[in-house]
C-alpha cells in the first residue's frame, strides 16, 4: 500500500494528460471520418462522359453535387479546428512544464 503512495503526483498529471490528448484525437478522428462519411453520394446519371458532375441534369444532381462541396467545406472546418485545439493543449503542456522546471543553479565565482 505505501509503494502506491510513493509515485510523484507530476508523473500521474502527465500520464493523465498524455490520456485526455489520445481522446481528443480519437473523438476528432471519428468526427471526421463520421462527417466524410455521411456525405451523399453522387447518383451515376449525374456524372458526363468525363466523369464530372454536371448539375444541369436534374435537381437532385445539384443538390448532391453541393452536399459533396459542404462536406469538403466542414472537414476543412473540422481539421483546422482539430490543428487550433492541438496547439492550444501543446501549448498548455509547454506552459506547465516549463514553470515546474527546476531553476538552473548559479555557480559563483
């Protein structure tokens, strides 16, 4: 039981934050994947010779097409959220770990 009350409170903190850090990537790796998931697919009637979308074919063309474009549009939204949120946590980190350093001892002459 004393053995448990022997590790350093700074190395649980950061295990601790090392543990949220993975869960913010996972939940925003399956936002993302959700989000490019659910995009609506393109029906085939849609797609020219080339293999473009041309929306002059019907509504629902047009509406696929955007839907596509949307997606694109919140993934972006999505991973330059995920890269803010990341800088913020590193940043927090760097904050932390440099204020617990030890000050370097002065040497006298």
């Amino acid at each position: 039981m004393k053995k448990l009350l022997t590790v350093p409170l700074r190395h649980v903190w950061s295990h601790l934050f090392l543990y949220f850090f993975l869960a913010v990537q996972v939940i925003f790796l399956v936002w993302i994947i959700a989000g490019v998931h659910g995009a609506p697919s393109i029906p085939a009637h849609c797609l020219d010779s080339h293999g473009d979308v041309d929306i002059t074919r019907g509504d629902d063309c047009a509406a696929a097409a955007g839907g596509q474009i949307g997606t694109g549009i919140g993934a972006g939204l999505v991973f330059g959220f995920w890269v803010g949120v990341d800088i913020i946590l590193g940043i927090g980190r760097m904050i932390v770990v440099f204020t617990r350093r030890k000050p370097a001892s002065s040497k006298e002459k």
